[in-house]
C-alpha cells in the first residue's frame, strides 16, 4: 500500500493530533464539570455539558486523524526499509 501524504505531513498531523486531544479533552472535563472560569459563573451555568458534548465529538475527529497519520507515517518507513528512492 502507497502513502497517501507526505511523511512530513503525516508525522506533523500526527503530533498536532495528540496535543489537540489532550487540550480539548481537558476543555471538554473542564465544561462537563460547569467549571466556573468556562461557564459565565457559579449561579448561572450555561449549557456545560452540550458544550462538552461537542467538544468530546471534535475530540473524537482528531483522534481519527491520528490513527489514519499515524498509519500513513508507519507506511512511509516500511516504505522507506525497501530501499524506495525519495524524490
């Protein structure tokens, strides 16, 4: 199987991909728990667990990214073991 992007890319996605899940799942912790700083106070939360819904789906997309960069960074260096020239 051929890579689809560059290893650059790949790898590159790959790293964005786990620091945007690890700060958006503690975004996401954040509102689900009405944190105050997120929420607009203790007396009137708004809406905390919807907002960490969406945020959890989007943390959802990213580690889908990074399963699919990872499998694309993981086939450039099988392809790069066969001896395959870069250009």
């Amino acid at each position: 199987m051929k890579p689809l992007v560059g290893a650059m890319q790949a790898w590159s996605c790959f790293v964005i991909s786990i620091f945007a899940i690890i700060i958006l799942s503690v975004l996401g912790i954040l509102f689900k728990a009405n944190h105050p700083e997120l929420v607009g106070g203790d007396e009137d939360p708004e809406n905390g667990p919807e907002v960490a819904a969406t945020v959890f789906i989007a943390v959802m997309v990213y580690a889908g990214f990074l399963v699919f960069c990872g499998f694309q960074g993981l086939l450039h260096i099988r392809e790069s073991r066969r001896g395959a020239i870069a250009l």
